[in-house]
C-alpha cells in the first residue's frame, strides 16, 4: 500500500504543479498534454482534440465487450485569495493526513484515482479493461465547447455507461453516488442612473442605482426562496416515484449542515425530505455579489453612478438555460424594472439526471458498499453543475459520480485538499466497480 500511495501522490503532485486555471487561460495545453501523457503511461492511445477551446483529452485502449468512458477535466478555479493559503496552491503538501493543493480533489485528485484504479486492475486480473477517456480544459468556466464536442464526436465516445468526474463521502463519512447535476446560467444585473458618481446631496432629487437594483433582486424569490419569475418552473419535470422514494431515503444531514454552516436556519425552515428535494430536485436564484459605491474605510458620501450584482439560477430537469434570460427579461420589464439590463456572462449548462433503474446504477452502489462496508446514499442529482447533459443526450449512456473527496475538502476555496483515507476507499470503489462491470463478479 506504502507504494500505491507514494506512486498516487508522485502522480498528483506532478498535475498539481500545472497551474490550468481555465478562468485565466493559464497553462491549459501544459495541462491537456500532461494528462495525455499519464494516460499513455496506461497503457491507453491519447489524442490532443482540437477545436473545441483548449485541448479535449481523447483516450481509448483495452479489451472487453462492454466500454466504461470516464469524464475528468483539468482546469481548476483560480487559486485566490492567495493570502489565505497555508501552503503554495500549486505545490501539493502532504499533512495531517491529507494531500493539499489546487485540484487536490476537483478534479486532478479523482483523475488520479481513475487512473490508479485501472492500474490495480491490470495488475491484479492480467488486463486492461475497455475504456475510454474525455478530459477537457474547461469545466470550470461552464463547458463551453463542450456540448458541440460530444455532438461531433457521439460515435467516437460511444459507451455503455460513463464513470463521472467525482464523488466520497457525505458529512457522516458515509459513501454517496449520484444519477445527475443540476443546470445552470449565469447572469449579471446592471444599473446606471447617472453619467458619473455624484455627491450624496442629490439623493435628495437622483435616483439611486443601488435602490434600484435591489428592489429588482428583491422581486425574482419569496421569502422561503421559491423564484417569482413567471413561466419558469412550467418546464420542470415531475420527479417519479423512484425519484421521490431516492430523495426519501437520503439521511436527514440538515441539522447537522446548518451547523456547519453557521445558519440560523434554512429557507423555509426545510428539514427531512423537505430539505432534500429542495437542495437535490428543485430549481432556485441565488446572488452571487453586489457591487456599487464606496467600500472602503471610514465614509465617502457619495451617490453611485451604477450598481452591478451576479446571480445565478440552478436548473432541474427539463428546464432550458437559454430561456431564462428572456423569462427575467420579461418579468423585470412588467415590474417596472426597464432600466435594469440583463448580460448572460457565459453559456449555461442544461440539468441532467440518469434513469435510476438503469443496472448501472444499481452496480455502483454495490460497489459502493462492498468497498465502504456500509449503505451507499444514492442521490438522483447534486445540487451542483456540471456538463453532464450532453453525454446523457448524445451517447444515450447512464452517467454514475463517486469518487474520493468529502465535504471539508475545500473546492474551489483555498486550502483545498483530499484526506489519503478517502483516496484508498475511493480508489478501492472505483476498482470493484470495474470489477463488476467488466468481470460481472
């Protein structure tokens, strides 16, 4: 094991050491042709897929009837703030019994854990099982070129079912899998009421760009959080009895989060099944910033020229993400709101979930459980995003997430890290899934 591990962590470390921060457009095709490279050193025949923004990562090889395509990206978040590092993000650390860096989990960690788990199962059953890899360079920036990718190259990536790119352990370290991701779009609110910022005395007479935005913010939810924007939950799908009996059946973590979170309370006072349909299985609008004005020491009396906010909306089957920008649009405009103007700041990602009586399904928990040695909680969807639409749509393949992380492993915050116990289950699961689904034993 003292070998794995050692040999894991080289691996990881040296992926780590690559700052692909999709965001800045940094060190992307360094990225793409590292993983090239340690998908080769598999055994597998790796292509560069150009076109389609920074380089896809195409990988097949192996033997068998059945094929497993995994889905990894290689691009991380920006590393910032950097003052809130311990450590160099770009160096993985090994302490306290975890391995710390920018990817550590999202989503180099898991990569890694793919990768190792193909390698135990060459070297325990004689072979390389048949498989297939798309890594691409954009994930967290939305998957822009995504879409049209897996659309030009359906034939190429045909699969029987695709591993997604992560997963581990809930707060109660019991293992998890999920059947699909939420969608989402990205927005920015702007308004200006004036050419320049003015002296405060005109707020007397100028409208205020921050009133203004504000109460706009103010009309898209209630109180308890549900969107007031007219016609956007008419194409939401009805969730199907197993869905509801999978939601039902995920442990009540509420109380236990808004802990951890520092909450008085959630949105509506959600608890039990309440909570876990409308985290997992309905769509919300959340605000991500809010920008005008003076913020800094002491007073500037000031009238701002234009206030800006960031939002977000979380979309759930069958919801279109092209379409809410002209749903606000229209609600903002018969709210009095004409002023306020709407820019979509990328391609949004439409939600995704797998049938969950597909055997698939039911073959990960196992492995799940035989690894872990416990009940897996299986979730229809996460409440996060992620490109899996196109895949589901196109290959016509079920999509299962697991993998190695937990919820203290920081994503996308500094001090991100993976613990190396969860590193060992995850990659033990990973195995025993390939087991089952290429040896049917």
């Amino acid at each position: 094991m003292e070998a794995f591990l050692a040999e894991a962590r080289s691996l990881l470390a040296e992926l780590v050491a690559i700052p692909s921060v999709s965001a800045e457009g940094r060190a992307l095709r360094e990225g793409a042709e590292k993983v090239a490279g340690v998908l080769e050193g598999l055994g597998l025949a790796p292509e560069l897929h150009e076109g389609y923004g920074p380089p896809v990562v195409y990988a097949e090889g192996g033997e068998g009837e059945r094929t497993l395509l995994f889905y990894n990206h290689y691009d991380v978040q920006p590393p910032d703030p950097l003052e809130l590092w311990d450590t160099d993000p770009f160096a993985l650390v090994e302490r306290d019994g975890a391995w710390w860096g920018r990817g550590a989990h999202d989503d180099k960690g898991e990569l890694v854990a793919r990768v190792m788990a193909l390698k135990l199962f060459q070297k325990k059953h004689g072979f390389l099982p048949r498989v297939k890899f798309v890594v691409e360079g954009e994930e967290e920036v939305g998957s822009p070129h995504l879409e049209a990718y897996v659309a030009d190259k359906k034939d190429l990536l045909r699969a029987d079912a695709i591993l997604w790119e992560a997963g581990g352990v809930d707060a109660k370290d019991r293992p998890y899998l999920y059947a699909g991701l939420k969608g989402i779009v990205a927005l920015e609110l702007k308004v200006r009421t004036a050419a320049f910022d003015l002296h405060s005395s005109f707020g007397a007479v100028v409208e205020n760009p921050i009133y203004r935005l504000s109460r706009a913010l103010a009309s898209l939810r209630d109180e308890e959080g549900r969107v007031l924007i007219p016609g956007f939950y008419d194409r939401v799908r009805p969730l199907t009895p197993l869905e509801m009996e999978v939601l039902a059946e995920i442990p009540d973590e509420s109380e236990a989060l808004r802990e951890a979170f520092g909450v008085k309370d959630f949105l509506g006072g959600a608890r039990g099944l309440d909570f876990n349909q409308r985290l997992y299985a309905e769509p919300c609008v959340n605000y991500n910033g809010f920008h005008a004005g003076y913020g800094g020491p002491g007073s500037k009396t000031v009238l701002p020229a234009e206030a800006r906010a960031k939002l977000d909306f979380r979309l759930v089957p069958d919801q279109d993400p092209e379409e809410v920008p002209g749903l606000l649009r229209r609600h903002l405009e018969a709210q009095g709101f004409h002023d306020v103007e709407v820019v979509v700041l990328e391609k949004g990602e439409r939600p995704a979930r797998s049938d969950l009586a597909h055997p698939f399904v039911a073959l990960a928990r196992r492995a799940l459980e035989e690894a872990f040695g416990e009940k897996a909680v299986l979730y229809p969807n996460m409440a996060g995003s992620g490109p899996m639409h196109p895949f589901l749509h196109h290959l016509h393949a079920p999509a299962v997430g697991l993998g190695v992380g937990y919820p203290g492993s920081r994503v996308h915050s500094p001090n991100e890290h993976i613990r190396i116990r969860d590193f060992e289950r995850g990659v033990r699961a990973i195995l025993r899934l390939l087991e089952l689904f290429f040896l049917d034993r």
